[in-house]
C-alpha cells in the first residue's frame, strides 16, 4: 500500500528535486533525478521511525547517494576513490559500525557505503553506545535499503549475514565476514564485535590504501577497541 504524503511533505522533496537536478545538472535529467527521489520516498518512508521531521533530509541523503553510485557505475562521472560497500541484513548494526570505521581510517583516501538487504527501522542503541566509546558518532545515520546501483558502483563488497541477497557482479571483489550480530546483545557482547570489524576493516585497508596512511582511532581512557 502507498504511504500517504502530506502536502508539507510533497513540498520538501520538490525542493530536494530541484536540488539535486542542480547538483547532477549535465548529468541526469530532472525527470531521473525526480524518478529517483520518489523511489527513495516510497523505500523510507516505510520506515516507521523515519516519519517526522527528518524524513525529507534522510531522503535527500539517500537519493543523491543512489544518483552519485548510478553516475559512477555508468560512467558518467569519475571514481576517484577505490568504493567499498558494506551490507548485512538490517543496516543496523555490523554494515553501520564498518562503515564508521572505514571512514574514519581511511580519512578520505576511500569510498565508503553501507546497506541493509532487509533494513531496519534504527541503529542498534547499543551499536551508538559502543561507537560513541571510541568517538565515532553514528546518530545521524539511518538503515538504507540495498540497491543494484551501490553495488555496481563498488569495487569491492563485504557481507556480514546476508546470505545471497547481494547481486553478483563480474570484476567486483566480494568477501564474507563471519561477524556475529550485535541484535539484542548487551554493551560488553557488542564491543567484542566492535573489535572483530576492527580488525577485518583495518586488513582489508591496508590492501587498499598506501602502507602507512591509516589513521588511528583515538579511543578514550578506559575503552578499548
């Protein structure tokens, strides 16, 4: 069934339309940058959780993610940056704390993108709490739907518990993380796991990026990766 759309709603994304149609101008059209931002509606805003005031912001975020990896993966603009894309099944736990990670020790030499095969409705509180101990604030994201686009535009495609969800690409690198859930696990469960994506993340970097150009978590006193 469609989600109803309330008129101030309908109004925000015409604005995000207009946006991203500037934004991608010479690239896609309006009329695909419109397909684009109306699919992106119909997929979050499903979401229970999403539906207040944020839900025009994280359409926005998601819709112009997905035109970025449509231009890349076409050809249209260039890959600067080696794309890594991390996906298990809610987007709400393992694939949002690698991705944080990733980020964060790659300090821009890659691209880092995250998925759910059947997303959630939130990140896991025990996942912020865990991130936030060695400084990575992951509030502000949100489980997103996995797509054909953000896989054809990585090079390489990590997998935590989703089985054969994820389309098989010629010429892509993919690996299986055996990591286990943070779902419904207490604090001390989910930083065993922290450390477990740690070390996958930190190994497969330093096969991606210049020996020695990793930067360091700064992990407080009293925490511990």
């Amino acid at each position: 069934m469609p989600v109803q759309m309330s008129p101030e709603t309908q109004a925000s994304l015409e604005a995000v339309v207009e946006r991203l149609a500037a934004r991608f101008s010479g690239v896609f059209s309006e009329e695909t940058v419109t397909v684009v931002v109306n699919d992106a509606w119909e997929q979050l805003a499903r979401q229970a959780t999403l539906q207040h005031r944020f839900l025009p912001m994280c359409i926005e975020r998601f819709a112009r993610d997905q035109l970025h990896a449509g231009a890349q993966a076409d050809g249209l603009i260039a890959k600067e940056l080696p794309e890594v894309l991390f996906v298990c099944v809610r987007n709400a736990g393992r694939s949002q704390m690698a991705a944080a990670i990733a980020q964060r020790l790659g300090e821009g030499r890659i691209g880092v993108r995250s998925a759910g095969s059947q997303p959630g409705e939130v990140i896991h509180p025990a996942v912020i709490e865990a991130m936030s101990e060695i400084g990575l604030d992951v509030t502000r994201e949100f489980p997103k739907p996995l797509t054909d686009v953000v896989v054809r535009a990585a090079d390489v495609v990590i997998t935590m518990g989703c089985g054969d969800a994820c389309p098989v690409y010629p010429g892509k690198r993919y690996q299986d993380w055996p990591v286990a859930d943070p779902s419904g696990e207490s604090i001390e469960t989910v930083r065993l796991i922290r450390r477990d994506i740690y070390r996958h993340v930190r190994e497969l970097l330093e096969g991606m990026v210049p020996a020695g150009t990793l930067a360091e978590l700064h992990v407080p006193e009293g925490s511990e990766l």
